[in-house]
C-alpha cells in the first residue's frame, strides 16, 4: 500500500479531502475507513494528519488530483451541511 500523509487546511471537511486527494468527493469513504478520528458531519480542525493511499487513485482522476495539489492551498472547499 502506498500510503501518504496529508495536513489539512482551515474549513476542510472530508467530501472536499476526497475531492483534492482521490479525485472524487465520494471517495470519503474510503477516506473515512483509513482516518478513523475524521468524521461526515464535522469540518475538520487544521493541522490535522490525514491518510490517504496514492494507489486508489484511479487513473482518469489523477489530472484532477493534479490540479489542486497545484492550488493548494488555495483549493476550493466544499461546504457541506447547513453552515
């Protein structure tokens, strides 16, 4: 497995963590199997440590994933719930 160590940034949240690192915002499953301290409903603080395995990138995705590791941190943020 070829996991990697991200840090989130302020107003994170795990649908916009699948988005920037799997190139599909449902992937926070997966996001939320591996980061068990993560959860759907809450913005994730920042500094956080977050796991994230490179090899379930699928390949048609990789340019996405791409393009916002070149935005960081200026990527957008997904706003999810009510806030």
């Amino acid at each position: 497995m070829t996991m990697k160590t991200y840090v989130t940034y302020e107003g994170q949240n795990v649908v916009d963590l699948a988005l920037q690192l799997y190139g599909d915002p449902l992937a926070f499953f997966t996001l939320l199997d591996d980061n068990l301290h993560l959860s759907l409903e809450e913005i994730i603080p920042a500094g956080t440590e977050v796991l994230y395995n490179e090899a379930k990138i699928e390949t048609k995705k990789r340019p996405l994933v791409e393009y916002f590791k070149n935005r960081l941190p200026n990527a957008i943020i997904i706003k999810t719930g009510s806030e």
